[in-house]
C-alpha cells in the first residue's frame, strides 16, 4: 500500500512540473497537498533515479528550489547524470525539505492561535475540522495549553488562566503528599533496613506516590532501602565483586548516590567491604584483588613486628627466615625504615639503622668473615663502622700498587676480601694491609692473570680443541668469554692443571684426538649474515590510513553499516578501533562480538590495555565483567539473546561490531549471525569484518533489505603479508632456496645424514 501511494505521489509530481520548465518547491507543495514525508520520499526516488532535475541553494527558502525535468522525458533520461549530480540534488531535497516543513508549521501555528483567540476551548478534533492540522499540534505550541477535559485554550484566555491556576494547585497538593509520605517512609526504614512497595503502601494506608521514594535506592529485588544503608552498600560490593577494581574518580562517578561512602573513599578512608588497593583503585574483600590486598597487610604487619624484634639488638641481619613473598615485603620495610644493604660472599644482609658500640660491631664481624677489627671508641652507625674500615676498590689498587681491574681479579680468586655495599664493592681494611704486606703479591698477580686460549694450550701442550673439551667437561673454569666459543682461563687454574694431564688424557683414550666424533665431518662455508648492517630505527610517525580503511571509517562516520572484506593482515581491526574511538568520544557504547570464547577473552585483554579496563568490558557464556561499560565484547550467541530478551538495554548502543562475519555461512551457528542482524534495534548500526565473503554483495542487499538502511562495501585485495619459503638445518639456520640446494649438495658428498647429524637414526638423507 505504501509503495503504491509512494508511485501515485510521484506521477502527480511529475505532472505538476511543466515541459520544458520549471517549478519551484513551494508552488508543488501548494499543487500536490498531500503529507510532507510522502513529498520528501517521492522527491528523494525521483532524484536518485534521475527523473528530476533540482537547482537553487542548500537550505533556503522553499521557493528558490527549482524542480524541472531532463532531456524530453522520464524513461531513460536518468542515465544522462552522473552518480554524483543524483547524489547532490538528493543532498538539495534533503536540506531544503526541512525548511518548507518548518514553514508549514509556523503556518499552521499562527492559524491556531487565531482559532483558539477567542477563548472558547476546543478539542483537536474541532480543530481538525476548521484547517489542515499536523501531527504534532497543537500541543507542540508553547503558548498552547490542554485542559483537563482534553480540550486546548490559548494561556492568557480566562480558561487558560484558570487551568494554570489549578495546576498550580494540583501541584502544591501532590508535593505536600510527597513530603508527608517521605517522612513516613524514612520513618519505617529506621525500623527496617528495606522495604518492598507493597510493604510500605499497606503501613501508610494508602498508594505510594513514585516521587516519597525517588531518594532512594531500589534493590534487585524490588525492595527499597537509603543510599548508604547496609543493605544498599552490598548491593555495591556484589556488583564490585563480579568486576574489576574502578578507579576512585570513575568510582565516585558510578555510586554517587551513596553520599557518605563517597566522602569515605573520597578521604581514603575504608569501610568493610570495601578495599583501597595501594594503586587508588578501589575494590571489595570478596574480590581476588581485594583479597591479596588485604593478604599483602597481615604480611606485611608480621614483617615490621619481625624486623623491629630483629634490628632491636644487632647490627646486621638478613631475612633468609623469611617466605619468598614475605622476603619482598620485608626488604621493602627495611629499606623504608632506613637500612642499607650489605652483601658478604653470597649472604645478602642489612645494616641496621642504629647506633652501636664498635666493641659489639667487632664481634659480629668477626663471626662473619674471620677477621679482627678495632673495638674502641664511642656508639656508631654500623654502615659508618664499614665505611671507616674498609677500601674502595681505587684505594685498595692504591696502596697494594695494582691497578683496581687486578683487585677484583685477587677478590675472586679468594687472595682478598670485600663486601658489597649497595651493589658498590668495597675491601677489609685488615684484609688489603695483609695483601699489602704479603711477599707474594707478584705470584698471586701472576695467578690470577687472564689468558687466552691459545696461550692456555702452548702451556699445557695440547690443542685449543683439547682445552675446550676441558672446559665443557668442568676441568678447567672459564674466566669469560672471547668469542663465539672462546674463552679467557686464569694461569693459576691452568698451571695447576699440568699435574693431572697425564690422568685426563688418558682417560680420554690412547692416541684418540679429544673431540673426535664431536665435531661435524663436513665444514661449510661461512655464510655471510643476512643483514651486514644494522637496519637504521626510525621514529615512528602517525599511522597512514589505507584507501579502503579511510573509506570503510568515513562511511561509519557518515552513519551507514559497513561490510570489510580484506586479507588477513591489512589491518581490519583498525577500521574497528578508529569506530571505537569516536563512539567512546561521544560518551556513547558499542558492541564488539567474535564468534568464539578465546576470541573474546583475547579481545578484551586488547581493548582493556588499549581504552582502560574501566571502559571494557566481557561477557560470554562463563564470565561476566563490567557490564556498565562502554565498550561491551561478547560472541555473538550472547549479543543474539540481548536482541530477544534485553532490547531496551541497547538505547545507547550505536553500533555493534561483528568479528568474522562469514560465519554467518555456517550450517550450525550461522543463525546467531542471522538473528542477530535481523532483530538487532532499527537504531544500531553494524560493522562487519572478514577476510572470506565471496558474496559480500549479496550479503550487502540482504542486509539493506531486512534493516531498511544502506550499507557500504569497502573490498581489499592486496595482501599485505607476502608469502615465503624458508628452509632450516638441523642447526637451527634459516636458509633461502640457493643456499638449501648447497647445503643438500654438501651432504650428499659426504654421504649420509646420519653422520652428519651425528649419530641421528633416522633414514637416508632426503
């Protein structure tokens, strides 16, 4: 019925306009008198069809709007206009239609103003019947009032004025009815936590007026309580329970109707259940969050009771009693209550942050190194007692007459000792005079000299190969590395291995070279590495939009549904997030679906990090997080059932956004896909993507036919990931095609892959 009536508009229009001239806007409508929405759609199919011509300016007057017809007639003069002359003159009836509607209704305004002028009240339907009445009047007039027999007066009429008058009335009785029953519903709640309607309706003896309970906060259940009662705070902790940790202004955002746990948390101060988290973000005790927060203070009390115990009579002490989670905890203390690290050997200690008799001190050192140390003087800082008595590395080098790299050497080789103190070396004091007065210095320098290994095999008389063999086989220690399987050994460890040679190489085996077998029979060539030099960093710039991604986010923006089809890898996601970003701008809310669980979960990780997990939410079949959120990610099944069940929940939703939306060609699950688009609110728009929908187009026409809304095809052919083939070795070497045909070449002359593998048992070489 509407398309035909659509059909007989358009004739009309068309028959109206004059051959070979022009109408303008104002006369049609005076010509056709039908309804403005049924003009403004006939004119809009004439235009995109090319059967009409239109010219004048963007939202001017009526009469400036010039409709004629092209060429000699309508039946194919059509294909004589461009796409884009169709699309501006569409553009033309759009903007100018509104104005001649404003008009209309100024028009109809101004007449009903001088119907109702002479006081006597009528009803629409007499109105009706004296003009052409719009939809929306007169009730849309602001100087318009509707009595209360449904009849409409002008306000300054005497009937007018009367109405105001009782309204005014009706108004002050009913908020003095408000009044009293608030009272009284603040009067039971004291006796009780929460009440339901029905309760508090048969304690007064009368209805409930919606506005005695509107300060307060109505429970799941039905049940009314005030804001900051016990029964209302649970309801905040379940819900916070079920979510992750908010921040506290997004908090005091959320929940500011709870006045008083506002000002609490506001003032950092805690009130069971709820947990301040060191981060500011606040939480409840039945939260995991919550409950390591609180784990994290018992431990922590334990910790600062057990270290004030034990820095009450020594001067150091370390924390090995301690559990690995507490250690943390502890060393933090310790450094917050002033202590400072100390390390002997591989015992990590502190010095504790009080004052000592060096006698005292002494004797503790004393059991921890051996050595004997001064006793007199007056109370001391335990680290200044370090300090006084001990070298730096430079004033050690100093007065042994070494340079400071031979000191360290001498300290690990166990001739001198030190102690770390915060991670800076430092060397007893009677330990570096005992070196100074040691006749042996030049040997023990000798000693702890590093080699080559070069030099290591001329000493020993045996093969750098050999010498390796007795690295990895713990012979001999390894002082550092050279090189790639080279190594630096101290003379004193090689000198002393020339007294079990004999025993080694003979347990090697008579005349067998060490290392046979080990080493691979065939020596290829050295490769050169696939990149020389460094590739040069460049700072990165603002991301440049491909074609079809900058179509794809204009054709959102201008609020059509859009379908993506683009090869994995060419950043379809990104049409998605620049969507996401503008809809989270506007203070609005979006969808994203994905068709699996993991996908879901993935993409949560990935918006929650991106947009801040207060903004983000996820909810499948088995978790639910932050269903207030912006930005909501479920599979689709989930999205399908809010369709059904849950529609007022979208009001807004602006769009949802389907992952993977060839799915909807699956035999079993495509339904969700189906259902989803088809019963999703007329309002949201959608934005599919994939990278393998052979009948995008198709799929396209489906959807503008089931939503009544356009939607725009954006197609990606390029793939942005080109494929490659590598080959790799059994030593993990990553080859191109020319260089695996060599490394086959080479094995072939040797002869079998399992020697070259040595010892694989597999079969012949391939």
């Amino acid at each position: 019925m509407a398309n035909a009536r659509t059909e007989e508009v358009k004739n009309l229009i068309l028959q109206s306009i004059p051959p070979g001239g022009a109408i303008d806007l104002q006369e049609l409508w005076e010509r056709m008198g039908s309804g403005i929405d049924e003009l403004s759609g006939a004119l809009q199919s004439l235009v995109s069809r090319g059967e009409l011509i239109v010219s004048g300016p963007h939202g001017g007057p009526p009469e400036q709007l010039m409709l004629s017809l092209p060429g000699n007639g309508a039946g194919n003069a059509g294909a004589n206009l461009s796409g884009r002359e169709k699309r501006a003159a569409a553009k033309l009836i759009a903007s100018n239609m509104p104005v001649l509607k404003a008009i209309l209704m100024a028009r109809a305004g101004e007449k009903v103003r001088e119907i109702l002028s002479d006081g006597v009240p009528r009803t629409r339907e007499d109105l009706a019947s004296m003009m052409d009445l719009p939809p929306k009047l007169p009730g849309a007039l602001p100087d318009v009032i509707m009595r209360s027999d449904n009849t409409y007066t002008l306000r300054d009429t005497v009937a007018g004025r009367a109405e105001l008058s009782r309204r005014a009335e009706e108004s002050r009785a009913r908020a003095e009815a408000v009044r009293a029953q608030r009272r009284r519903v603040d009067e039971l709640l004291e006796e009780r936590e929460a009440l339901t309607e029905e309760e508090i309706s048969i304690a007064m003896g009368e209805k409930l007026l919606p506005e005695a309970v509107s300060h307060l906060m109505r429970l799941p259940g039905g049940r009314y309580t005030h804001p900051d009662s016990d029964a209302a705070w649970d309801e905040v902790g379940r819900y916070l329970s079920r979510s992750e940790p908010v921040q506290r202004k997004d908090f005091v955002r959320m929940f500011k109707r709870h006045k008083k746990l506002v000002a609490h948390v506001k003032k950092g101060r805690e009130e069971p259940p709820f947990v301040i988290l060191p981060d500011g973000r606040i939480t409840v005790d039945t939260h995991p969050a919550g409950r390591e927060e609180l784990r994290r203070r018992e431990i922590l009390a334990y910790v600062h009771y057990t270290l004030k115990e034990r820095m009450g009579g020594r001067s150091f002490f370390t924390l090995e009693d301690f559990a690995p989670r507490e250690r943390t905890l502890a060393k933090q203390e310790a450094l917050q209550a002033g202590c400072v690290e100390l390390k002997l050997g591989r015992q990590e200690m502190f010095c504790a942050p009080i004052k000592v008799a060096p006698a005292k001190i002494a004797r503790e050192l004393k059991e921890l190194t051996g050595l004997d140390f001064p006793d007199r003087g007056g109370p001391i800082m335990p680290v200044a007692y370090l300090v006084d008595n001990s070298f730096s590395a430079r004033e050690t080098a100093r007065l042994v007459g070494v340079r400071p790299g031979d000191v360290a050497d001498l300290y690990e080789q166990g001739y001198l000792q030190g102690f770390a103190l915060e991670r800076t070396m430092r060397y007893w004091r009677p330990a570096v005079e005992e070196l100074r007065r040691s006749p042996n210095i030049e040997r023990l320098l000798r000693r702890v000299e590093k080699i080559k290994m070069t030099d290591a095999a001329r000493i020993l008389g045996i093969t750098p190969d050999q010498v390796r063999r007795m690295i990895r086989e713990g012979h001999l220690r390894s002082a550092g590395r050279a090189g790639r399987d080279m190594h630096y050994l101290r003379r004193g460890d090689v000198e002393d291995i020339l007294a079990r040679l004999p025993e080694i190489r003979a347990a090697w085996g008579e005349g067998e070279s060490p290392g046979a077998g080990v080493e691979r029979a065939v020596r290829r060539r050295k490769r050169r590495p696939r990149r020389a030099k460094p590739a040069v960093v460049q700072t990165p710039g603002p991301i440049k939009l491909d074609p079809y991604q900058e179509q794809a986010i204009e054709a959102l923006l201008a609020g059509h549904s859009v379908l993506v089809a683009a090869p994995t890898g060419t950043g379809k996601t990104l049409v998605a997030e620049r969507l996401v970003d503008r809809i989270l701008e506007q203070g609005r809310e979006v969808i994203y679906t994905s068709p699996i669980k993991a996908l879901s979960n993935q993409k949560y990780r990935d918006f929650a990090r991106l947009y801040g997990y207060n903004r983000v939410g996820l909810i499948t079949g088995d978790v639910s997080i932050n269903e207030r959120a912006q930005l909501l990610v479920m599979t689709t099944e989930i999205f399908r059932n809010w369709c059904f069940a849950n529609p007022e929940w979208m009001e807004n939703i602006t769009h949802v956004i389907f992952d993977e939306i060839h799915y909807l060609d699956d035999p079993e699950r495509g339904t969700a896909w189906e259902e989803s688009i088809i019963f999703a609110p007329p309002h949201i728009r959608i934005l599919g993507l994939s990278a393998t929908v052979p009948n995008i187009h198709e799929l396209a026409a489906w959807m503008e036919d089931v939503r009544g809304s356009q939607v725009v095809v954006v197609e990606e052919y390029r793939r942005a990931v080109p494929l490659d083939i590598k080959w790799i070795t059994p030593d993990n070497e990553v080859l191109d095609a020319g260089e695996a045909l060599d490394e086959i070449e080479a094995l072939r002359q040797v002869g079998s892959r399992r020697h070259y593998m040595g010892g694989y048992s597999g079969g012949k070489g391939e």
